[in-house]
C-alpha cells in the first residue's frame, strides 16, 4: 500500500469516527428533547409530587428529632429522680448514724462494760430501734469487738436486725432494702449506700442470685436485673 493509499485510509476512518460522533450527539439531543417534553407536558403533576415528597421527608425528620428529644428528656428525667431518691435516702441515713452515734454514746457503759444480760438489752434495742442499712453494720462492729463471752449477744440481735432487710447477698456482704421510690443495695459492713433503683410501682420481690453476682426484681410491670456489685442496671424485661 502506498503512502497515498495509507492516508486516504486515515481520512476514511476519521470520517467515519465523526459521522459517529455526530450520530451520538443527536441520539442525545432527541433523548434530552424527549425528557423536556415529558417535564414540560407533566409540569403541573410533577412539582407537587416533588413537594409531597420533599414534605414527608421533612415530616419524618421532624418525627425522628421529637423522638430524640422525647427520649433524652424521659433519660434526664430518670436520672434526676434517681439522684434526688439517692440525696433523701443519704439525708435520712445521716439522721439516724447521728442518732444511733448518740445512743452508744449515752449508753457506753451498760453497751461496753455491762453485764451479759444489759448488753442483750441494748443489742436487741439497737435492733429494734434503727432499720436495717444502720443497726446491721453497727451490730457487725459492736459484736467484732466484744469479748467472745457477749459475742452470743450481738449475734441475736443481728439476726433479729437482718429480717427488717429485703434480701441479703450469700456471702452477707450485701443486702437491700424497699422503701417507698424503689430499692437499695446496701454495704452490710460499712452501712453505705451502693446503689438505689427508683421504681414507678411497688417492688412485689426481690432475690439475689445464688453466685450473689445479680439482683432481680419483680413489679407488677416487669423485671428489672441489675449488678449486685455495682448497682448498674443490666437488663429490664417488661410484661
């Protein structure tokens, strides 16, 4: 093939190559001129139907935020009510440390060096006297430092303390107690508190597990099972 020949072929294919082009733009022309139609003859249907549209998503979006807030502000709730329980029960524990402080004060000699039978009094007093979260912890320590001769004493009265509780732990480390708002989970030694559940209804009962690892209690709305350590809630099933 001649070089003239060669360059003829060239300018064959160049045409060729173009008249595609120009083919391609004007399938695209007709394609475009199609879809203006379409939207021009269509107009009145399709701008309402994109508003509609565009109005549902901005109703579900409104919908989805009010949920949010609804939640965050059932959270905050929650958590209020929860520290204003936890600063009255502080309150009321205080008031009685203070006065149980001042009976072993006002009673120091009968409680330390009394007879057997004086100190089976004041024990039993103690016990009956002061609830649970404040009369077990005190027992605890008034029986560890008494002679092993009185020790009976103290032993008795903690007994008799122990069934004003609602529940204790297997190992006695730990108990709760019901009061009005909820449960407590109490140090048995210190007589602090661990942790406290508010619940909107009565508490029906309340049982540690038998490793002592988890609470579980019941209400007439469900069951609530939280950490026997950390007082953290870790699962509610509802009815």
């Amino acid at each position: 093939m001649t070089a003239e020949e060669i360059e003829q072929s060239k300018l064959a294919i160049e045409r060729e190559r173009l008249e595609l082009e120009r083919e391609r733009h004007e399938v695209e022309r007709d394609k475009f001129e199609q879809t203006k139609g379409f939207i021009a003859k269509h107009t009145a249907i399709l701008i309402p139907a994109i508003v509609s549209i565009a109005a549902l998503f901005v109703t579900a979006g409104q919908l989805w935020i009010t949920k949010m807030s609804k939640d965050k502000e059932l959270e905050i709730t929650s958590i209020q009510k929860r520290a204003e329980l936890d600063a009255q029960i502080a309150q009321r524990k205080r008031e009685l440390d203070i006065s149980a402080a001042r009976f072993i004060t006002d009673n120091r000699q009968g409680i330390f060096g009394g007879t057997q039978e004086e100190q089976e009094v004041y024990a039993m007093l103690i016990s009956i006297l002061y609830p649970v979260e404040v009369s077990t912890p005190l027992l605890k320590r008034l029986e560890k430092g008494s002679p092993p001769e009185t020790k009976a004493a103290w032993q008795r009265a903690l007994e008799t303390s122990a069934s004003g509780a609602a529940a204790f732990s297997p190992d006695g480390k730990r108990f709760l107690t019901r009061q009005q708002g909820g449960v407590q989970l109490w140090d048995a030694e210190t007589g602090n508190l661990i942790a406290s559940v508010p619940s909107e209804t009565d508490v029906t009962e309340v049982a540690f597990s038998p490793e002592g690892k988890t609470i579980a209690l019941s209400t007439p709305r469900g069951v609530l099972i939280w950490d026997a350590v950390t007082g953290t809630v870790i699962k509610h099933v509802s009815y």
